[in-house]
C-alpha cells in the first residue's frame, strides 16, 4: 500500500517551524532494524517469540500509525499489535501511551482521524493488552471518543496523557500548532471509558502547543508547552474535580523560590478560560452519541488546581519542551526537547540536575539527524532507564524541520543515579517513519508513557 502522509502536529519556534508527520501504511519495518527476533503481528508472519523477564518492562511505541511493543532488554525483540489503518472510522494512534492504574492492562492512546476524511477529528482510543511476552501479545480497541478541541486554524490534535490514581484522566489537545493564539487544552476524563462517551473537564483553554503529561504518587500532573505564551513545564497541583459536576479552571499559582520566571514570556497565564465546562465526548463508536448540550455549565462547589510554571523557558529541553516523565520516586523529572535533541533530568523544584542527552553542536536540528536523535516522547522505568521516540527530525533546503525519510529510531538511555555520566543511547530500532510517542508496561504494575507510576 502506498502510504498517505498526513501532519501529526506541527510547532513554531521562534522562527523556526518544526512539523511532526506521520503516515498511515500498512508496511512493516525495515529490515535493517537493530530489533534481532520479530514476533507474530498483524503485519508480520514471523514465528518466534521473546519469554519477557519479569522485571523487564514492554515498551509500547506508536509508529506510522501502528503500535509496536518492543522488549526493554536485549534482544529488543519487537511485536506489531496494531496494525495502521485498522482502527475504525478512518481513526489512527499516535502520540503517547498510558496504561490505566488499576491493573486491567487497558490503555489510551491519542488518536486522529486522517486529514483526507470529513470532518478531521481527535482524540482518544481505549486498548486492551492480552498475553504476557513480547511475540504473544494481543491487543484490541475497546472505545474511542472525540475531544473538546478548541479553536484552531490546524486540524486538531491529541497527544499527551496521564492517569489519576483513581484512574481519572488527564490529557492535552494541541490546538493551534504552528503559530497563532494559544487555543491548547488540558482535559480531564472521568471514567467509565468503555461506552465511548466518558464525561469531562476543560481545566485550561489557553495552552500553547501542549505536548507529553506525566503524573506523580501525589497526583501533581505536569505538561510540556513546546512554544510561547506558555513554553516550559508546568505543574498542576490540588484537587482535581472528582466527576463532571465539579469541573473548574486551573489558577495560576506562585512559581517556585528557584526559578526567576514566573509567567510565560507574554506575561498571560495558560489557565484563563471562558469558564468550567462539563462536556461529554462523541465518541465514534458511540455513533456521535454524547450530552446532546454538549456544553453544560457546572454549578456545583469548584476543586481547587493550581497552575505553576515549574521549569521556566531556558537553554536545554526547557527551550522548547516536548515532552515530560515523572521518575517513580518522584524526586526528579526527565525532560525532552525534540528540535534540540535534548534530555535532560530536573529536580521536583524545577531546579535543573544533570544533562541526559544533548547533541555537540548545541544547535536546532540541521540537514542531518543528530547522533542521539530528536526526542519527542519520553518514559523512564522503575530503575530510571530513560525511554524516548525519536521521529529523525531533519531541516529540509525550505528551513521546514520535519522527519526524514526513514530516519526515526526507538532509544534506551541507561542511567546510573543522578543520571550522571549516561552511556550512548542503545537504539531499540531504527529505520522507521516519524515514531511520536511511547509508553511503558510492567506486568501488574502498568505504567504510563511518561507517568512513571503504578
């Protein structure tokens, strides 16, 4: 099949454009891959298989509109469970994976209808995970639902996502992606998420560019905003509303002692709204189903969330922050910059702690891809092995920064304490079309693409 390109998302950079595409074949990987045994897929015919070691983890990676899930150890052994285009309604997984806490080994995944249908829509798929080693996998979509996106000149788009401990949901919808206001949202979804219609929450409406979430022990989520008003990661904190009822939009709190940031470079908070709205997604398996006012007003007692600007603009993945991983001790967070090719692990306050990856020059993306690739997604396992999805970015003759042909890789950075001093990244697999994402799965303790907790 002849693959149809489609734009993922797209970021504006100063005067920089850096475009995320990924397409929708059926096409299997290269076979040049550094991954050693493929196990049986949709899309492969392969035989064999990998026992997973229990306390490996499996990586789940969204590639070209796939899902693949990769063995976190040597041989990297890797299994396709969901094969591009066979989502239904012309939907496509891309961007970040979370798994649920609650141990059904069901997970979400951000979701796009291809540009080529009408209307182009986004939003959210819900996966069951079967089998329990790399080659026995199953996996089956259970639900899917369209979000609340805001205005936007682009077509919209999902990414980022993490779970409550009760499994409430939280997750970011771009908005306007290159340039223009910040119409990015952060939502949160209270379960249950099978019928395809689950009830939610508009917590901010003014985010620039929202990429990867990450969630703690305590329930603080944090969120990645790649351009202005509101570049840097920002952390929020209180009481999330409980159900729909109670839905309210996020104030801006202090930033911390540490930082001399303490509003987005325009000066506007990225938590001003119209006002809490309670709405219920139309999902497509629902046949368009939903609240038929599809824009209730909450009159119940307001949750208190508190928006802070933990990690401020500067030099390093800050400059323009992809993507966010709580550590599970949550003493750290592991940041990623896709156009710099940057990771890098900062403390609970924000206060930066050590480089993880950065490339030489210092530079954006050129012609060429960086020799640690571009990080998009990012993960970190229980023993602080950091994960990321690189879509090999490059910088075309029209300055266009976008995945080249071919140049994306699945990485493994393994860190000593303190992330100090980290080995060359170990590729996973290499060879493949723009990967956007990823998450991680640990046996009864499922994880979450960035969310680093049980």
């Amino acid at each position: 099949m002849t693959p149809r390109r489609r734009s993922i998302l797209a970021v504006t950079l100063a005067a920089f454009v850096v475009a995320y595409s990924a397409g929708c074949s059926t096409s299997s990987r290269s076979a040049t891959s550094t991954t050693t045994s493929l196990a049986p897929s949709a899309t492969d015919g392969a035989t064999s298989s990998t026992t997973t070691p229990a306390a490996a983890a499996i990586v789940f990676a969204t590639v070209d509109g796939a899902i693949d899930a990769y063995l976190s150890v040597p041989p990297y052994t890797r299994q396709r469970v969901i094969a591009a285009g066979t989502a239904p309604n012309g939907n496509e997984p891309h961007g970040q994976i979370c798994f649920a806490p609650d141990g059904s080994r069901r997970f979400v995944v951000a979701e796009t209808k291809a540009a080529d249908t009408t209307p182009a829509s986004a939003g959210w798929g819900l996966y069951q995970l079967t089998g329990d080693d790399v080659g026995a996998l199953r996996v089956r979509r259970v639900s899917g639902w369209t979000s609340p996106s805001g205005i936007a000149t682009d077509d919209p788009t999902t990414y980022g996502c993490a779970f409550l401990s009760d499994g409430r949901l939280l997750t970011s919808d771009v908005g306007n992606q290159r340039s223009g206001d910040a119409t990015g949202r952060l939502v949160e979804w209270f379960p249950p998420y099978e019928d395809g219609a689950p009830t939610s929450c508009v917590l901010s409406s003014t985010l620039a560019t929202p990429l990867g979430l990450s969630s703690d022990a305590a329930d603080n989520v944090y969120l990645a905003s790649a351009r202005a008003p509101t570049v840097g990661v920002w952390r929020y904190s209180g009481t999330f509303p409980s159900d729909a009822t109670g839905c309210v939009t996020a104030t801006t709190g202090p930033a911390p002692p540490n930082t001399t940031t303490t509003t987005p470079d325009s000066g506007t908070p990225p938590t001003t709204s119209p006002g809490p709205t309670v709405t219920r997604g139309s999902g497509p398996d629902a046949n368009g189903g939903g609240d038929p006012s599809g824009n209730g007003r909450s009159t119940a007692t307001p949750a208190a969330v508190t928006a802070t600007l933990l990690i401020p603009p500067a030099a390093g993945p800050a400059s323009a922050p992809t993507s966010v991983a709580a550590t599970p001790d949550g003493l750290s967070l592991v940041v990623s910059s896709a156009p710099f090719g940057s990771i890098a692990a900062y403390g609970s306050d924000g206060v930066v702690n050590t480089p993880i990856l950065s490339d030489p020059s210092g530079a954006m993306v050129a012609k060429t891809p960086f020799s640690g690739g571009t990080p998009l997604g990012v993960a970190v396992g229980p023993d602080g092995v950091v994960f990321y999805a690189d879509p090999g970015l490059v910088q075309g003759v029209d300055g266009v920064i976008a995945p080249g042909d071919k140049t994306g890789t699945i990485r493994r950075l393994a860190t000593s304490p303190g992330f100090a001093s980290p080995p060359p990244p170990d590729p996973l697999d290499t060879n493949l079309r723009a990967p956007d994402g990823l998450g991680l799965y640990l046996g009864v303790s499922p994880q979450s693409g960035g969310a680093s907790k049980a």
